[in-house]
C-alpha cells in the first residue's frame, strides 16, 4: 500500500484545498479553479494555496463531475509518485449558488 506518511501529506493538501474552494465565491470557482488545468493557473497556483508541494511528483487537479448554473459537483485530486508506483487521492464535495 502507499506509505502512510505520504497519504497524510496529500489529504493535508487537499483539506487545504477544499478550504479555499469553500471560501470562494460561486461565480468565482470555475475561473479560480479551472475544470481540469493541473495546479491551477498563474493567478491560482495551486502549489501556493497547499505551502509548496512536497511529495514527489505532485500535481493537484480539480474536475466537475456535475455542472450547472447554479449547483457544482467538485472533486479534487492529489497524485503522486512512491518509486516507480504513482498514488492517488481525492475528496468530492458540492457548491450550489444559494
């Protein structure tokens, strides 16, 4: 299994994640948090919101699984690398506009 001590640091990074996704604003999140775009972008580098990437090869993506005008579905990732195995981690939650 992964090393207990890397899983930690992951969900770490995603609580810190999820932190700053709820406190964004809903009209706000897919510009702050593009669908997809690995590490956010250059005026949300994900790398900054987490304290700085430690695990080896990390990137962070957020996806919407479901999306309307008024309801999110959001799912955020943490992959990495142990060796030459790559880990995954991710936490969903919801975000409607009201």
């Amino acid at each position: 299994g992964a090393n207990i001590g890397n899983v930690a640091v992951a969900f770490e990074d995603l609580r810190d994640m999820m932190e700053r996704i709820h406190a964004t604003p809903f009209a706000s999140l897919l510009n702050d948090f593009p669908p997809g775009a690995v590490n956010g972008g250059v005026s949300n580098d994900y790398t900054v919101i987490v304290g700085g990437y430690t695990l080896l090869s990390e990137q962070i993506t957020v996806t919407y699984p479901v999306q309307t005008s008024d309801f999110l579905e959001l799912v955020v990732t943490v992959d990495w690398m142990e060796g030459s195995r790559s880990r995954s981690k991710s936490l969903s939650s919801v975000r409607t506009s009201s």
